[in-house]
C-alpha cells in the first residue's frame, strides 16, 4: 500500500559539493543551507565532519554548523567518518549523524579503506560515543544495488549488514546506489524484503542519476512502502570512489514528480527551485536537473501568433 506522504532530504550541501572542482565558500554554503531551510525539506545533510585532507571541500564543517540559522522542524544532518568526527558533531549539537560502510569490500576499501566488517567494528566505538546524546544515529549502506568492481551485491549480505546494524544500536537505515547501477525491480525486490522483516525501520533510499533511472528507482521504492528520499539540489554529487557516477535524484525533479501524482511533500517547489537557481554561480557550471530548465508541467504558453 502506497503512502500519500513522503519526506525528502537533501544531501547537496555535503555529496554535492564535497566533489566540486572548487572550494565554494562558507558564507555561500550557510546561504545554501539557510534557503533548503525555507522549502520544508525534512532533512538537510549539511556536511561532513572528516578530515580536511580527506575532503578539503568540507573543511569548514564547523564554521557552517554554527553559522547556519536553524529552523524548527528540520533535522540537520552531518556525515560521520569516526570517533573524531562524532565528537566534532556532537560538539556542533547536530540533530542525526550519518555513519556510511559499504556492502562492497571492493568499493570500502576504495573509498573507507575498510571492509564492511572493519566499518562495524567501528561503529561500535561511534555508537559508545553518542549513548547518552538525543542525536539520532542512521547508517548508510553503499553499493547496496551493485558495485562497480564486483558487479551484484547479494540481497542477502546487505540483509545481513542491516541487521548487524540494528544490534549495534543504529536507528535508521539508508540504501544506497551509489554508482546508479539499480533498476526499479531490484529497488522495489530489495527495498519490500527489508521492510517486511523491519516494519518499523525508518527506511531512507538514495539514489544516484547515472544511468537515468533515478527517478523510476525512487518510484519504485515508494510503491513499496519506502517514504524516505535522499536527493541533492539541482542533481549534484556523485562519489569519487565510483567510477563514472553522477549526480544524485535532483530534490526538485523529484518533488515535481510526486506533486504531479498528488502525494504531499511538505515541500515548497518554487523555493526549491529558487535555491537551485543559486547554484551555478556558487559552483561555476550548470546543474542537471530538468525542472529547472522546463519549468513544471503546469507552465503554459501562448499559442504561436499564426494560430491565433
């Protein structure tokens, strides 16, 4: 049965912009922030508390924590890599952490240098750090549709990694396509097998656009009584880890398309679209998403003057 509501989080701030070819300034990263926060987005991913070395683009996670003017109702979300970084996050007061380990070794170790198993390993550590804390702990799972080194990732190893992740004590769970690799049937297989063994589980799907099937893919899942949607503004990001990957579900493309469908977002489209009007000036190239060039669906124009 098919929810007629869903929340959308975006992830712009941290995937998007951790892989521009320049460094956009703070200021701009906290006016970014500061407009997602007047959409109605559910959730913002603002940034990601890892080493500057690591993500240079990102070194400034604190200064825009505590620059970005909060607004009531939305969870700020900070990527977390490891202890250090969940004692930086917990400092800067964030609403959810986002821990990610990948279904892939291959991919894990290309992009964590750590095999799924040594990711569990260490989020126990993380998790030990946040008891206590209101924060909320959700953890990513990559390549949970396929892996650009190995091909097929079995249903049952991300299962299974979902379940060792709710022992350890992580509330929410993300699937992720990371390299664009799903199709609609293997989202909607995978993503009903997990809520039928996890009724309860706060369920996220994040998709990636590579291959164009972003959007059928966040269908699908949303057939299947996922009501989560990662998405990035004007369709950014993509990982660097994952050769040939583009950006994420644009956040106003997918907007538009449940609107059209009559489901409630909570999301105001034409501030959406308005904060994705900033982009390609704060990052110097155009963005991918379609809403932004076209309009949506309801523009209408005059007849050509012949016809008349």
């Amino acid at each position: 049965m098919t929810a007629n509501r869903i929340t959308v989080h975006d992830v712009a701030p941290r995937d998007g912009l951790q892989i521009e070819a320049r460094f956009v300034p703070t200021e701009d990263k906290i006016r970014l922030i500061d407009a997602l926060s007047r959409t109605g987005l559910a959730k913002i991913e603002a940034t990601s508390f890892t080493s500057p070395k690591a993500i240079p683009n990102l070194r400034d996670a604190e200064e825009v924590m505590r620059g970005i003017e909060r607004v009531a109702g939305v969870g700020y979300v900070v990527l977390v890599p490891n202890e250090k970084g969940a004692e930086r996050a917990l400092a800067c007061g964030v609403d959810e952490i986002n821990l990610v380990l990948s279904a892939s070794d291959s991919h894990g170790l290309a992009n964590l240098r750590m095999t799924a198993e040594q990711s569990l390993e260490r989020f126990t550590n993380i998790l030990g750090i946040t008891k206590g804390s209101e924060v909320f702990v959700n953890a990513s799972i990559s390549t949970a549709f396929g892996c650009p080194f190995e091909g097929n990732v079995p249903f049952k190893r991300v299962l299974s990694i979902t379940e060792r992740l709710l022992a350890l004590g992580v509330q929410g769970i993300t699937l992720c396509d990371t390299t664009g690799m799903a199709n609609p049937r293997q989202v909607a297989d995978l993503c009903r097998e997990t809520l039928n063994r996890w009724p309860w589980l706060p369920l996220t799907l994040h998709v990636h656009d590579t291959r164009g099937m972003g959007l059928a893919n966040t269908l699908a899942a949303w057939q299947n009584g996922v009501t989560r949607f990662d998405a990035a503004l004007g369709g950014l990001g993509g990982c660097p880890y994952a050769p040939g990957a583009s950006g994420n579900v644009c956040s106003e493309d997918l907007v538009h398309m449940f609107a059209q469908m009559g489901v409630e977002t909570g999301v105001d489209l034409e501030r959406l679209v308005a904060a994705a009007e900033m982009l390609p000036a704060m990052i110097g190239h155009e963005v991918p998403g379609q809403v932004i060039k076209a309009g949506t669906s309801n523009r209408r124009y005059p007849l050509p003057a012949g016809l008349r």
